[in-house]
C-alpha cells in the first residue's frame, strides 16, 4: 500500500511540473531540457576543440537560441566558437557577444 501511495505521488509531482514555467521566458520543462542539452553540447564540442578556451567562454541557451559571452584572444577565436555553437544539433540561432581583448604582459 506504501509503494501505491508513493507512486501516485511522484505522479502527481510530474504531471505538476508538465504546466510549470521553468525560467523567464521558458515555455516548459521539456523546452528547458532542450535547452540544457544544446547548452551542454556546445559546451563539450568548445572543450574538445583546441583553437577555443571552453573557460573563457559562457554559453546559455533559451528556445534554441545559444548566446555566448565571455572572452577571446582574437576575432578568430571569436569566430569559431560561434561556429561550432552553430554546428550543435537543434540550434535555432547563435548570439556571439564574445569580447575580444588581448591578454595582459
């Protein structure tokens, strides 16, 4: 009887969630996982990729929009992490506000 009454409310905790806006903006949690997911992707592919310092650099992701922000040694660098945010599956858009600035001696 314990187990019955504990699935039905874990059940009941899910199907509350289904309506519930995530963040500002954010339709629901599935959009916010997707989110996640391609947050998550560009992120990976930016630490895989030498020409790029994944740390440097802060991706965020709404509705499949990625923007990116941080900083970049060169307008190639720049470049080429808006790149491969763009190469990440079900990105609808990439906002690259990536500063360039020269490191200091």
């Amino acid at each position: 009887m314990k187990h019955v009454l504990f699935a039905a409310a874990v059940a009941l905790s899910f199907a509350g969630l289904q309506g519930c806006a995530v963040t500002s903006g954010q339709s629901s949690v599935g959009q916010y996982v997707d989110d996640a997911t391609i947050t998550t992707r560009v992120k990976a592919r930016m630490a895989e990729d030498p020409t790029v310092a994944a740390m440097r650099i802060n991706v965020e992701t709404l509705k499949g929009t990625v923007q990116l922000s941080g900083f970049a040694t060169s307008q190639t660098e720049k470049d080429h992490a808006g790149t491969i945010a763009a190469g990440v599956p079900d990105v609808k858009g990439v906002r690259n506000n990536i500063v360039v600035s020269t490191p200091q001696k």
